[in-house]
C-alpha cells in the first residue's frame, strides 16, 4: 500500500481573550503585567486520503507572533512527507531552524504541528489518542486552577472551589507565592477549612520564593496535608528545588516553565521535583513530551501536565503512574466540544484523535492565516 502523503498545511495565529485579567505571584512581585489574552497557534493538516489532523501550541504574553513567525517558515517541508513518520518529519523541521536551537521557541513552534500529525494518526486508527499510545486509565484525576487565582478575593475563591467540586472536579490549586507570606497562609486556611480536609489542595507559588522563604512556608504548611506545592523556586534551580523536595514531607512540583527535554532531564537527574509538570506545547510537542515521560516513570516520578488539558487528558492517562489532569476551562470557546468531569476526574473522550474540532469564534478570533499546498 503506498504511503499516504501530506498535501495541505494551515497556521493560524489566533488571539484568546480572557474574561478577566488574571493574576499569580508574578504580578503580585511586579514581574508581569495581568494577563488578558493568551496567543495560540494552530496546525491543520490533510492528506491526499482525505486523512485530517489538528494540534496546537501557545504562548501567554509575548512571544505568540513569534512562534507563528518560525512555523511559518518551516512549514512547507511538510508537504509531501508521510504523517505518520512524526519522527522523521519532525527532525526535518529541527534541522530547518536548526540554527535557532532545539529548546523554546524554535521548537514551540513546531509544537502545534507535531501535535497536529499526532491527532491525525489517531483519527486515522479510529482511536482517543490515549488508546493510540496505550492507556492506563480512561478516566484521569483532576484538579482546578483557574478559581485560585490571586486576583480573586478569597470569598470568590471560597465560592469556586464549590463549583469546581460540584462540577465532579477532584481537587482545588490556590495560588501562593505574595510578597506578604502571611496573606498566603490566611488564604489557605480559609480555602482549606472552606473544602475540608478530604478534598485534596495544592499551592502553587509560581517561582517567586527564595530559597529561604520556600522552606519556611513548606514547614508551616506541612498540617494542610498538600498535595503538593508547586514552583517554590526558580524554575531552573533544581538544586534548590532538590533540598526543599529532601527537607520536606509535602511533594514538590514543577516543570511547567522548561521549554524542553534536555531541560526536563536535568530536573529529573538532580531528583528536583516529586512530581514533574511538562507542558507538551512548552517543550515541542507529543514527541519531546514522551520521551521526558518516559525517563520520569524510570525516575519514579508523579504526573501533572501544566494546562492545555485538552492535550494532556490523552497523554496523563497513558502515563504509567497515577496522574493529574489541570482543569483549566479557559480554551473551551475554540473547541466544539468540552471535556466531561465526574467523581474527581476527568473522563477521556472516545472520539479519534484528541477529539476536538476548531469553533466558529475560533476562526473569528483568528488574526492571521496561511496555507501550504492544495486545499
Ligand atoms: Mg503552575
């Protein structure tokens, strides 16, 4: 039978708007702005069968236009190639930007297409794509994040974490990580004794701890019974996030902001983390993102993607260990589709592929387009 070949290729560059501008510790330190927007790129693939698949990646703040920008101009090179040698394809694209690296965004860039091939060899089987890469389990623990925002007051985070709960969500993520410490143990408490002590709860301090300060607060939550706490650190300190992980009884988590797999390997090897939290869009795609979960399992490291649930469900649910899934309900205005919660997890879908289709706000949010090869 001969190969079926790649004969069309989109990118769009779509701009998501938040409801509301949202804030972590980030703003709070004077780091970033409030986020009011997130940029994502998609790819859209066919084949001269007919065969479609669709991926995308993102970027929150700069750098979107960015990405787009190098897909751009690697993304004629696909024409032609068998989609379903990813492998192969996806070095073709490396060796094209060869010259910008193999981490951030030269290979966020390609994320969306290499999850693109990846949706499309699952549809073509028929299979979610969690079956395609052989699945552990077929519904995954879920957490929410979006309602712990530090911009919220605490009684809408209080009034949230009803909802996620009520909404056969499992688990509540609060954000930590203020200049006042003491603001953030208030915040806890009250969220904790407003969810009781079953409901499993996370902080997440997203990197604006010195080390100092990180172990402070770790012993003083220790009687929360955490989790685990998230981004104390830098996240390229792994040797810090190493100490806190041995120091303390509450697991450490990160990983979200590493923008490859080399990157991961290092935080797996200094054994920095209890549970790694890898972003398949942040490190290049599905491909990068199961080699680093490979050599976590091998580590005997926990599982917790960082947001784009839509692709981590799939890939969280073909991870050895028990994972988590990050509930995250802000991408649902780009999909027809939405992801069902019940009894704490999230169930994977049994449609092919990751089992999404783009919504008609989807195109009118989208800025730019371009396409490679015959519609
Ligand atoms: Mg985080």
């Amino acid at each position: 039978m001969p190969a079926d070949r790649i004969r069309h290729v989109a990118l769009s560059s779509v701009t998501l708007p938040l409801a509301n501008p949202v804030s972590d510790a980030k703003v709070l330190t004077g780091r970033q702005k409030p986020m009011t927007e997130i940029a994502f790129l998609f790819a859209e693939i066919a084949t001269h069968d007919g065969q479609r698949g669709t991926g995308f990646g993102y970027s929150k703040r700069a750098g979107g236009r960015a990405q787009y920008a190098h897909a751009k101009e690697v993304a004629e090179g696909l024409l032609g190639e068998d989609p379903s040698d990813i492998g192969r394809v996806y070095d073709k694209l490396l060796w094209a930007g060869a010259s910008v690296g193999r981490s951030g965004v030269a290979t966020q860039a390609l994320a969306a297409i290499d999850v693109a091939l990846w949706d499309l060899k699952a549809r073509r089987a028929g299979l979610p794509l969690a079956k395609l890469l052989g699945s552990y389990r077929d519904e995954v623990r879920t957490y929410n994040t979006s309602g712990g925002f530090l911009h919220a007051p605490i009684e809408e985070v209080k009034e949230r974490a009803s909802a996620s709960l009520q909404a056969g969500i499992g688990g509540i993520k609060i954000k930590v990580g203020q200049p006042d410490t003491k603001a953030d143990l208030r915040r806890l408490a009250a969220v904790r004794e407003h969810i009781g002590d079953d409901v499993p709860l996370m902080v997440d301090a997203n990197q604006q701890w010195d080390r100092a300060t990180a172990l402070r607060f770790g012993r003083a939550v220790e009687e929360f019974g955490l989790v685990w706490i998230e981004e104390p650190l830098d996240a390229y300190d792994a040797e810090g996030h190493a100490r806190l992980a041995e120091a303390l009884d509450t697991p450490i988590a990160t990983g979200e902001m590493l923008s490859s797999v080399a990157e991961h390997v290092r935080l797996i090897e200094a054994r920095a983390a209890d549970v790694i939290q890898p972003d398949a869009p942040r490190v290049g795609g599905i491909t990068s993102f199961l080699r680093l979960a490979t050599l976590a399992d091998h580590a005997g490291l926990d599982l917790a993607p960082h947001f784009a649930m839509e692709i981590h469900l799939h890939l969280a649910a073909a991870y050895p260990r028990e994972a988590w899934v990050e509930h995250f309900e802000w991408l649902n205005p780009l999909f027809e589709e939405r992801l069902e919660t019940r009894g704490g997890r999230m169930v994977v879908p049994d449609r092919p592929g990751l089992g999404f289709t783009l919504s008609e706000q989807c195109r009118r949010w989208t800025v730019e387009r371009v396409e490679y090869g015959k519609a």
